[in-house]
C-alpha cells in the first residue's frame, strides 16, 4: 500500500526557508493530489496546500505568498517551501494523499518536526 | 475560510460507552465531511469520508452523520483503543479547515 516518508531539517534559523520533501512509495504518485499540512505543539491541524501531479497547485491564502509546493514525478517526490519563517512556523510537518473523489486525506506520512530557533 | 467547531472540546467516558462528537461549519458544506482520528505522538488516520462513509479498515462501531453544517461523529462502544483525538474538516471549499478536535479520555 502506499506510503509517505516526509524528510528535511529539524531546525530551521528564523527569516530562513523551511524545505521539505515527501517520497511517495507503493503506489503511483499521477492522478492524485499531494498535500501538506501542519501542527504546532498541542494544537490543531492547519492544511498548508496541495500540488496535483499536472503541477498545479493550492495554497492557504494565510501563508500564499511564503509557500511554495513542487513536484518531481519521476522520482515520485513532492516538497515544501515555506519561505520568512518565524517561531510561530514550529510545528510537525505531514504530508498526505487527497483523493480526488472526496478531497479526503489518506493516508498521511509520520510527521516531521521542525522547529524554528536561532 | 470556512469555520469549523467541534463539541464538546473534550469528554471522559467509558469502555462501552455511546459517544457522540459534534461538528458545526460556519456555512454549508454540503456533505464534503471527514472525520480523522489522531493518537498521541501519531498522524491523523481518516476514519470518515463524505459525511458517512467509513474508510476502508475502520471498525463498524464508528458512523458519520449529518449534512450541510451539522455533523456528527459516533462511537458506538467505545474501545480502548479509541482513546484518542478526533477532528472534522470540510473539503468544500479551499482552503480545507479542519475543527479545534475533541478528545477523548478514559473515565
């Protein structure tokens, strides 16, 4: 079944990029839509944005302009960028499989933590 | 953005127990409604798709309810390891939000 292993740096300087890849395995990555979203210590789930393998993509008006989604198909991978990052971006990082016929989330990959310090 | 609630914030219940989860989005969503459960230290698992479908794997003792902006998520009888948290999201419109999650302890 498929899988989803996010990797990237733990901590990441303040003003700095925050990047992070996610290896799909399993499965195909065409036809789908590939998603991150993110959780800050104790808290909820903030859906951050999406890249459907055509390379078109979404993104939560409320970081738009800082986050940037790719995707290398051949090496069936997807990334974040999330660029000006401050304290407030700390949080566990997933990314996810949306299905397209429900824009339901399944499943997830184990979540990275990144944390943002100086 | 579509906001979501979610009551209660919390419940203590039994082994056995009915549990009803309630969530409330702040316009229609139609029926593009998911429920997740999360364990500590874990991912989400999708356990609800569209309102009432249950995710391949989900035991049958958990059922989704509702439409348009009032939903519920219901346990049947609890099970240990059900002790977790639970969260909505609407997939209606972009960006998906997610509720605050309730969750849910052992009495």
């Amino acid at each position: 079944q498929v899988q989803l292993q996010e990797s990237g740096p733990g901590l990441v300087k303040p003003s700095e990029t925050l990047s992070l890849t996610c290896t799909v395995s399993g499965d195909s990555i065409n036809e789908y839509y590939w998603t991150w979203i993110r959780q800050p210590a104790g808290k909820g789930l903030e859906w951050i944005g999406r890249i459907f393998t055509t390379g078109s993509t979404d993104s939560n008006p409320s970081l738009k302009s800082r986050v940037t989604i790719s995707v290398d198909t051949s090496k069936k991978m997807f990334s974040l960028r999330l660029s000006s990052v401050t304290a407030a971006d700390t949080a566990v990082y997933y990314c996810a499989r949306q299905r397209t016929s429900t824009s339901s989330l399944d499943p997830w990959g184990q979540g990275t933590l990144v944390t943002i310090s100086s | 953005d579509i906001q979501m609630t979610q009551s209660p914030s919390s419940l203590s219940a039994s082994v056995g127990d009915r549990v009803t989860i309630t969530c409330r989005a702040s316009q229609s969503v139609s029926s593009f409604l998911n429920w997740y459960q999360q364990k500590p230290g874990r991912s989400p698992k999708l356990l609800i798709f569209a309102t009432s479908n249950v995710h391949n794997g989900v035991p049958s003792r958990f059922s989704g309810s509702g439409s348009g902006t009032d939903f519920t998520l219901t346990i049947s009888s609890l099970q240990p390891e059900d002790f977790a948290t639970y969260y909505c999201q609407q997939t209606y419109t972009t960006p998906p939000t997610f509720g605050p999650g309730t969750k849910v302890d052992i009495k």
